[in-house]
C-alpha cells in the first residue's frame, strides 16, 4: 500500500494512487477511484461511481456522490455540496445518475452549492457560499446565488477584471478561454 489511511476511517475501495492521504471519519465506498498525491480530509464521503484525479484537495464536510468527476490539481473547499438528481425522491433512482464535471486546476470556495449536471471548467474559481446553477466556463471566477460570472483568472490565480486588465492596468488577450498577458 503506497497511501495513507487513518485508522478510523473505512475505505471499501483499493483504486488509490501512490502519495494519498485519507484522514479520519471519511467512507469511500468500494467502486470509487481516487488518484496520486490526494489530501481526502476527515468526515468526507465518497459514493461508488466517483473519479478523483491526481493532486486533489477534499476539505471537511464534503460528499462526493454517483456521478461526480474531479479532473486533476482540484480544490474543493469545506462543506461544498454537490447534487447529483434534479428531481430526487425517496427510494425512486435513476438509471444513471448526472454527471457533474469539474476541470482541472478549478477550485470551489466552502459552502458553495453546484447543482447536477453542470461542469466546472479548468482553472476556474467558484467562490465561497455559491450557488452553481450554470456551467462554468473555464478561467472565469463566479460567486453569488445564484453564481454570476465576475471576473477572469489565470493558471497562477492572478485576478483579470472583464475589461481584461489586472489589477496593475497589465492587458490580457483571450486565447482558447484562457487569458494571456500582452
């Protein structure tokens, strides 16, 4: 075994990659696959049909349910919660349950909501206490209930307004989503 498991913690599956770590009070159901050098905090669920990239960040308080993909160098912040039906009822399930994308490097504040379906694009920022009721495109920040697109940001996380200027009047341009300094 080349991760780490707390000793109270019950984690069904073996799909683990080298260099995690999962701390105390999580469950990770038997199907789940998580990848390299993960931090999965403690009280986190993960259910069956979840993938996890590599480089991920779970904080406290987090469910992952059936159809939740976490691409590769993901925050996912403190008490952030997915949903993964549009219409639940009790003890009545879909075939197949929403799928819920998030991009690599995006990062999700604490306490944000993102409802079924909808995906997080890379290197995006959702902030603290939202609600996702849209698609996020990549390299945008969004925050608010519901979430309004506010501003871009780059790879390195250096805020863009949407005049496409940083906070020191430096341009930026617009390449395939991504802003690049000009």
């Amino acid at each position: 075994m080349n991760y780490s498991v707390h000793p109270h913690a019950e984690v069904q599956t073996k799909d683990i990659g080298m260099g995690t770590t999962i701390w105390q009070y999580c469950v990770i159901l038997k199907d789940a696959r998580i990848g390299c050098n993960c931090n999965i905090n403690c009280n986190v669920f993960i259910e069956n049909d979840v993938i996890i990239g590599d480089n991920v960040t779970i904080k406290p308080g987090v469910q992952l349910w059936d159809g939740i993909r976490v691409g590769n160098n993901v925050f996912i912040g403190p008490n952030v919660t997915f949903t993964n039906d549009l219409v639940p009822r009790s003890k009545k399930y879909p075939e197949k349950f929403t799928e819920t994308i998030i991009g690599e490097g995006a990062s999700i504040g604490a306490n944000a909501t993102i409802l079924a379906g909808k995906s997080i694009g890379k290197y995006s920022l959702v902030g603290a206490g939202s609600i996702v009721t849209k698609n996020i495109p990549s390299f945008t920040v969004w925050y608010g209930n519901p979430a309004k697109m506010k501003s871009y940001i780059t790879k390195e996380g250096i805020l863009i307004r949407l005049n496409l200027k940083d906070e020191n009047g430096r341009s930026y341009t617009l390449i395939n989503e991504e802003p690049i300094l000009l």
